[in-house]
C-alpha cells in the first residue's frame, strides 16, 4: 500500500497527541511513524503522520482528524513537492579493521560519529527516511548494537507557509470526491 | 462575581437554559450537589442507576432538541454512564455530561473512586475536558454546550475534579466564551457541486431520497417536502428518520434496510439516483455494499465530512445544514412526474401488502404486531411520543406504529442499547410534559434498567409503559431460528410478574393475553392519573419480517409468509417463511468473504421469488 504523509496542526494542550493516535486505532489505521513538536506559532504543535493507506482511507483520516475540535489544519503532502527528513542515531560495531570502511561509509552518507569508543561507533544520520533505510542496511553489515530513528517530518517545498490557519473552505471535502479518484471497492470495507 | 466552582456549574449551566438535570450523587461531586441547593431553579430528577441518568438526558434532548444534561460523581458513577454516552455517540445526541473527580493532587494515584473518565470516554465523546481548577469550570462548560448542539450534535463530557469545585473564582461570562479554532461546524459546498446535483436530479428517471435522522435534527421536514414534492419524489426513511416526514404523505414509502419493507428495499436497488439526507449509509440499511443500490447514482447531503464516503462512494457530497442545503436545491430542481417509477414501486408494493400481519384476521391470539397497531390507532389523535426499546418490539413499531410529526419516536438505533426506553421515556416526558409517552419495550430490554420504575414514583410522572412479553430475548432468538438451526442458547428467560412489580413501585398494572383487551387495556391506561404497565403476553416464536440478513443483499430478503400460521413453528421443515438462497450464505460467514454478486443484483425484479 502507497506510503502517505499527513501534516497536522494541533492546539498545545494536553491530552491532543493521545487524542490523535487514539482515532488511528480506533479507525484502524496503521502508522508508520508519528512525530510532534512545536511550531512557529505559540500554542500550536506540528504532527507529522506517515501512513500506510490508500487514497481513500488519507480522505478518511483526514476527515476524522478535522472532528478532533483540537485539531486545527491537516494536509497531506503525499502528492505535493514536499521535504521529508528523518534523523537515526545507529551504534555501530567496529573492530580496528572495520572502522576505516565504516567511516568511508559515514562519509558517503554525509553522516557524522558523534561517539567512538573502543569497538563502536555512534552516528548521526539525516536525510530521506529511505536514505536511513539504505545507511542501516549497509550498516549492518558491521553489527548494529542499537539503533533509533525519529520518524519522518514534512514540509512543503516553496515561498508559502502552510500555517495553522484552516482555510475557508476546505477544498478536498467540500468537493466530495470530485478531486479525488475513487477508490477501489476493497477500500470500501475499510473505515468499519 | 466570587464563585465557588461547584456553584459556577450550576450558574453556568442556568444561564445555557437548563432548567432540569438528570443524575446521581456521589462523594468527588458532592461539593456540586451541595452548591445545587442554591439553585431551585433547576429541577434535579434523581435516578435510581447513572446509566438511567444518561438515557433520561438523551430523550430529554431527542425529544425536545435542546441540549440534556447528566451528571454524576467519578469511578462507578461514572463509568455507569459509558453505555448511555456511547448511545449519545451513535445517534448524534447533544447532551453535556459533568463528573466529579478526584481531587487534582490524586490524580493518577490510584485514589478511591478515580478511574480516567475522559480516557475513558474519549472515543466515544464529541470533546471532553478535565478541569482542575474553578477557573477553568465556565470556558469548559460553555464550550461543551456549543460542542454538543452545534453542528452533527454529539455528547461532551466535562469532569472536574473536587478541588476545581471547592475553590473560589471569578465568573466571568463574557470572557468565557468558546475559544474553539480548530472546531469548523458549519461547512459549505462549492457550487459547482451544487451544479452538479441538480443536473444529475433533473436528468434522473427513478430517483429516490433516503431520509435519515438529520430532517430531524435540522428540522427540515418543509423542505424536504417541498424538495421532493417538486420533483415527485419518492423517500425511504431510516429507523431513526421515522417522523421527519409525515407517515401518511403519499411520497413517503416507509422503514428501509434489514427490516424495512421489501418495495422500499427493492426501490432502493433499482434507483437510478440516490439523494441521502442526514443519513449515514449504516450497514443495517445497505445490506451487502458490493451489490448495494449499484444503478444508482448517489448525493449525500451531510453535516459530518467523515460520513462522506465511509460506506458508500457518492458521487456527490453536499456537505452542510440538510435544511439549507434543500433551501439552495429547491430553485434549481425542475418540476416532475415520474410516473412509470412510482407505478412500478405501486406494483412492487401491492405485492407485499397481502401479506401484511394487519390484513389478516384475528385469529385469537396476540401478535406484537397487533399491539402495536392497536396502540397506534388509539393515540394517534394525541400529542404521542412513542419511545421503544431494541428487538423484536422495536422492528415492529417501526413497522406498525404510523409516526405523523418529528420527534414523536425516541429509539436507540446505531449503538441498539437494551434498556434505553423505559429512561429515555422519563427524560422525554420532562422535555414534553403535555404529550402522552408511551414505553414500548420487550420483557428483556425492561428488565435492564425497570429499576427506574422507582424515579418515575419519585417524579410523580405520568407514563405508560407497553411491555412485548414473549419470554424470550426475542430478536436474538429470531437469529437464532434463522441462522442457528434454533438452537436458543440463553434466549429463553423468565422475568417477575409485572403487574405485581408494578404495584410494588406504586403504579398501576394490567395484563393482557388476547386481542380483544388490548383496547380496554390501553384506554385504561390512558385514563388512569399515574403510571401503568402493561403486560401484553405476545405469541412466543414471532419473527420480524421482512429481513435482510446481516451482511446479504438488500433485495435478496426473506419475505413475510403467506399466512401467519396460529400456531408456532416446531421445526424447520413446517416454517411458514423461506431463506433465499443467496441470504443463506451470505449470513454465516463474513460477506467480505464471498465473491461480489454483481451481476446478479443486476436482475432485481427476479429477486427474492416467493411462491
């Protein structure tokens, strides 16, 4: 199923982010990664989502989101140009002979070591989420001890903010599924 | 104005016109219970169980379409009131509820009574709060009020913990107005989809509008017939749609889904366009989805985006108020006849009428279906307000009980609570104390909450109460003659003597066992000052047709038999109704399981062959 990436802005208060990861459960939806942090505007956090779901359940999701009365702005970057970065701190397993290869490698990845000791290295890598997964593959070739990954965060590309700020009318909704193509009748069954 | 909290609870919800509460007392609470004394203004009807309060707040809001509200104290009290909430949930209710809490320092200890009441609730709430401080106590319930009634309505749950109502603060209204960004109840289509849905109603030969609890709820019964009217439309009503239009207008065809009538299933599946107002595709009304209404084209005229598209693919979604979206239709909507479609649904119903229950004889004995009948007869130059239960009883009220005005039947239909109606009649009388209430419950689903006999006592309330009694948890065990080869598991159950349990509660009792005494039975009832129940002892192994099976086609129904047989079916072999094929397997396994029957649904008229 196609990877979809899901922008929400929420207001900063407590109890949001449960309110948030209870509706994909509760819909059975399944995410991929979550991460939340604050924005450039006090009082309201940024939550990017990344699913598995077909085009039809991203409407649905998005709409069930909208219900949240904290929620305050959702767009799905799936099919803008958008940047999606990811950070993963990787313990890696190294003995005299191997360091040097794995440094190669960190310097191929534009990572960094941020920690060496006897027998391991730590390293820091950014970048696409896919570009993680081809750095832990070739990784693990050395012996991962321990690996974490923040999960994806998105932006759109270009001059405009998206901001917080839901627009008037909310264009993807009220057009039905006007702008959207239907979706095959196996997603049908889904959302219940 | 220095206020404790518990004594803005009550302030605030005085100034949002709420003038009687429904609940049940309890230490994290008390402090509210106290302050209420305060208040004589607000009438507080004491329950006998939180769940009671919960129902009572719910009928009090489907009957009146103001907001209800209960309250109870935290832990027990309020998890008691889940089922009521999550009733709420599903039929769109607007009720606020307010717990008691903890006090704010003992929050997640463990503490006596503390149970987390907004995770809890969380799914299935419109919103909810926890506020621990007093100053937080009016935005909260301000907001909830707004939330609960603006919009799709919904319930909101407001907890407050002990100390939050202890405190001192100011009230300041003004400045507590509902601060809500993020919450857009009022949206609106473009209107190149507006465009869209009148070419497609002016270019439909067989349409058809399925009326949902939303003509209720936004109160567009003028509207919608008006809309229909000008284009000759036929309307099929959902179960809680029943009353948004009147049941005797010549263009309402009656109840459809798993128990509505065949021609206004069979209407549905030969629709060229479906026009679905404030209704949500439930899957109790579309049968099997791969085959569901596939000739038709389909608008959906809806409040809630999410509803959009969730069962069904439309191909229009109109979202917004259903009577303002009908006032943008109505100019553009081209006047018509269709007068070969409602021919050939006239031909599909004549087909059914023969075997209706009510054309048939007395035989004698006493068939749920005659009582309700009767009953409807007998009020229906009243000011009635039938509030049923969930089953067998249920279906047939549905069927039998003629429903002119909205509001005038309370039902729980998405969550389907046992024990509903005897509560949420008590709540509805409070909001309509001119209006004769009548419980209509099966013996099962009253023994659940009959418990509240005793606040009807208290209350000092006139209701009267129809119990269906068969001895059987009647609707289950349908299922179970129909899909389980009768075996009765668990369905078979005794219950006290009503008429001495309603003596025992101070109300007035009666029995009948035979047709001819339900009318004096009813008159009685009527006449009498105080409560009174009635114990009208139904023929034991009725079913409810017509039915679609759970998950099977909608034309593909099992039909009423030719003749109610006098006596009950002892074995499968001398059932007077007939499985169709298809129905049969697509009941016991998942229906997603089964390869789409596309093209057969395509040949509707052959369906559903009876001899």
């Amino acid at each position: 199923m196609p990877r979809h990436t899901l922008i929400a802005y929420v207001e900063d208060k407590p109890g949001v982010l449960n309110r948030v990861a209870s509706l994909f459960r509760r819909r059975n939806f399944n995410i991929e990664s979550l991460t939340v942090g604050r924005t450039e505007q006090a009082g309201v956090s940024r939550m990017t989502v990344v699913m598995d779901t077909n085009e039809h359940g991203a409407r649905i999701v998005e709409a069930h989101l909208y219900k949240l009365v904290n929620v305050l702005r959702v767009d799905d970057l799936t099919h803008k140009r958008a940047l999606n970065r990811e950070l993963a701190l990787v313990k890696v397993r190294t003995t005299p002979e191997t360091r040097v290869q794995a440094l190669q490698l960190v310097d191929v990845f534009r990572a960094r070591v941020v920690d060496i000791e006897a027998g391991a290295l730590a390293i820091e890598v950014t970048g696409t989420p896919e570009k993680i997964d081809k750095f832990e593959l070739m990784m693990r070739d050395y012996g991962i001890i321990e690996l974490v990954r923040t999960g994806a965060v998105s932006m759109a590309r270009g001059r405009e903010s998206i901001g917080a700020n839901p627009p008037l009318v909310h264009a993807e909704l009220a057009n039905g599924n006007g702008a959207v193509a239907p979706a095959p009748v196996s997603g049908v069954a889904m959302a219940h | 104005m220095k206020l404790t909290g518990a004594e803005i609870i009550w302030e605030c919800l005085k100034r949002e016109g709420v003038d009687v509460v429904f609940g049940f007392p309890g230490g994290a609470i008390l402090p509210a219970y106290d302050a209420l004394t305060k208040y004589p203004e607000i009438h507080h009807v004491l329950t006998r169980h939180e769940q009671g309060a919960a129902h009572m707040a719910d009928g009090y809001a489907r009957a009146s379409g103001k907001v209800g509200v209960a309250i109870a104290t935290s832990g027990p009290g309020a998890t008691n009131l889940v089922t009521g909430i999550a009733t709420a949930m599903l039929d769109s209710s607007p009720i606020v509820f307010i717990t008691g809490q903890v006090g704010s320092k003992t929050i997640g200890t463990d503490a006596f009574q503390e149970v987390d009441v907004t995770g809890i609730t969380l799914p299935i709430t419109k919103h909810n709060y926890l506020i621990t401080k007093a100053g937080d106590i009016a935005q909260a319930i301000r907001e909830a009020f707004y939330i609960a009634k603006s919009g799709r309505p919904g319930p909101v749950l407001v907890d407050i913990t002990k100390d939050a109502q202890q405190q001192t603060a100011e009230l300041e209204w003004e400045k507590a107005a509902p601060r809500l960004p993020g919450y857009r109840p009022r949206l609106r289509a473009l209107p190149s989809e507006y465009h869209r849905a009148t070419e497609m109603i002016n270019a439909a030969k067989r349409p058809l509008i399925l009326a949902g609890q939303g003509v209720i709820k936004s109160g567009a019964t003028d509207e919608l017939l008006q809309f229909a009217g000008t284009a000759h439309i036929p309307i099929a009503v959902t179960l809680l749609g029943i009353g948004g239009i009147p049941a005797t207008h010549p263009l309402n065809l009656g109840l459809m889904g798993m128990h509505g009538e065949a021609w206004v299933n069979q209407a549905i599946q030969q629709a060229d366009l479906i026009i679905a107002c404030g209704m949500r595709f439930d899957d109790r009304v579309t049968g099997n989805l791969k085959t569901y209404a596939i000739n038709a084209k389909k608008i959906h005229i809806e409040i809630d985006p999410s509803e959009v598209n969730k069962n069904v693919q439309v191909d229009v979604a109109l979202l917004g108020d259903l009577r303002e979206v009908l006032g943008e239709l109505q100019p553009s909507v081209h006047a018509a006849e269709h007068a070969e479609w409602h021919a050939s649904i006239a031909a599909m119903k004549g087909d059914s009428a023969v075997r209706d229950i009510q054309n048939l004889p007395d035989s004698g004995h006493l068939y749920a279906a005659h009582v309700i009948n009767d009953l409807w007869r007998l009020t229906r130059d009243h000011e009635t307000i039938v509030v049923s239960d969930v089953g067998q009883h249920q279906m047939w009220e549905a069927q039998y009980f003629h429903h002119e005005k909205p509001r005038s039947l309370i039902t729980s239909g998405g969550l389907g609570t046992m024990g509903f109606a005897l509560p949420a009649a008590i709540g509805a009388k409070f909001a309509c104390p001119d209006k004769e209430v009548w419980v209509v419950c099966g013996d099962g689903g009253f023994q659940m909450t009959l418990t509240e006999l005793a606040t009807i006592a208290q209350e000092k309330i006139k209701i009267n109460v129809a119990i269906v009694n068969n001895f059987y948890l009647g609707m289950v065990r349908q299922w179970q003659e129909f899909f389980y080869d009768k075996r009765y598991s668990n369905t078979p159950l005794i219950g006290p003597d009503f008429v001495k349990l309603a003596d025992a509660y101070g109300h007035k009792g009666l029995r009948v066992t035979k047709r001819a005494q339900v009318e004096t039975a009813v008159q009685e009832a009527r006449a009498h000052a105080g409560a009174v129940l009635i114990d009208f002892r139904v023929e034991r192994e009725d079913a409810v047709f017509p039915m679609v099976p759970a998950g099977a086609d909608l034309h593909n129904m099992i039909r009423r038999p030719h003749r109610q047989k006098d006596v009950p079916t002892k074995t499968a072999d001398d059932r007077d109704w007939e499985m169709p094929a298809v129905a049969t397997t697509a009941a016991t396994p998942p229906a997603s399981l089964h390869p789409p029957s596309a093209p057969k649904a395509k040949t509707t008229k052959a369906a559903a062959p009876k001899p």
